[in-house]
C-alpha cells in the first residue's frame, strides 16, 4: 500500500496500525500468562496473583485494541472500508480472507476473553473447554498480522511475532506435555454403573 504525501490522510491508517499491533502484543502477553498459570510454570508465593492481574488485564486491554483497530479503519481514505465490512468476516474488498481471519480472531478473544466473567454460570468445565480455543485465536490473529498487515515484512514487526511465538509455543507444548502426564480421574464403580 502507498501512503498518500498528505499525513491527514493516512493518520487513520496509522492509528489503526498502532492499535493492531498493541493488540496482538497484549493478546499474546495474555496468553503467555494463561499458559503459564495453566502449566504452573512458577510455584512462588504470589506468581498465580500477579499472572492472574497480567492476564485479565492484557485480555481486556488487547480487546480495546482490537475494538480501535477496527474502529478507526473506518476512517481510512485509502481502504474506506464500509461498517459490514470491518464487522462482517470475508466481505472486505482489501485481502478479504486475510482480513476476515483478524475479524475471526476479534470475536473469538471476545467470546473467549468475556466468558471468564460467565465461568459461575457456565461451569469451570465448560469454561476450561473453552478457554482452550485461545491458542487458535491468537494463531488467527497472528497469520492476520502477517498476510494482512502491511508491515509484516518490516524487522520489527517480525520481532513481535517472533518474540510472542516462541514463548507461546514453549508453554503451549509444557501444557500439552502436563496434560498428557496428569493420570485420569476414575469415576466411582456406581457412577459408571449408571
């Protein structure tokens, strides 16, 4: 994308980038902390309250990012996007299976991210089950920022992606190597009798 000489014209754009990014750093602080409070990374006193701040803190302030990163496209001279097509996965003209994945990824950290306020109602089970999705929503967000976003290609933004992905993958592959190792639970004989 060329950006116009003009700096009123693409100040939008550059908002929007800066909100994008912000976005994918707080979402992937966010993750780092949940995968580390699941995986019981650190055992000292006080770690499981200060990851729990982290990662409720970076959850809700990478949501009002993604809010802003789209949000402020609309005010984009160059993409003018339409309302439908910030809000309605697939349908936007520019890199529509690009964008449409960041679309995907936005409600699905609001699902994901909002139903920790639900967990009484839904059950910590349920609310577990799906709080796994997490690893796949930050995964969309991340081939997003790398197909759609125009400074993929830039050092920088490699940096980023690279410096969220390789812990992430790490305490991703704790956790799944925990899962694995922790015994089943036995349901009791009259339980399995039913």
């Amino acid at each position: 994308m060329s950006t116009p000489t003009d700096p009123t014209l693409y100040g939008w754009w550059l908002a929007s980038r800066a909100a994008g990014v912000t976005a994918f750093v707080l979402a992937s602080v966010a993750v780092i902390a949940g995968l580390a409070m699941a995986g019981r990374v650190s055992r000292r006193p006080g770690m499981a309250r200060a990851l729990r701040a982290a990662h409720e803190q970076a959850a809700l302030g990478a949501l009002l990012a993604m809010a802003a990163h789209g949000a402020l496209l609309l005010g984009d001279h160059w993409l003018h996007p339409s309302l439908a097509q910030i809000a309605i996965p697939f349908t936007a003209a520019y890199r529509p299976l690009a964008t449409g994945l960041g679309i995907v990824a936005a409600y699905g950290a609001a699902l994901l991210g909002l139903t920790f306020y639900l967990r009484k109602r839904i059950g910590a089970r349920l609310w577990r089950r799906a709080h796994r999705l997490t690893i796949v929503v930050w995964a969309l967000a991340a081939v997003h920022a790398l197909t759609a976003g125009t400074d993929a290609s830039t050092p920088w933004m490699r940096a980023i992606l690279l410096a969220s992905a390789i812990p992430i993958a790490a305490l991703f592959t704790l956790r799944v190597a925990h899962g694995l190792r922790r015994p089943a639970t036995r349901r009791p004989l009259v339980e399995a009798a039913r």
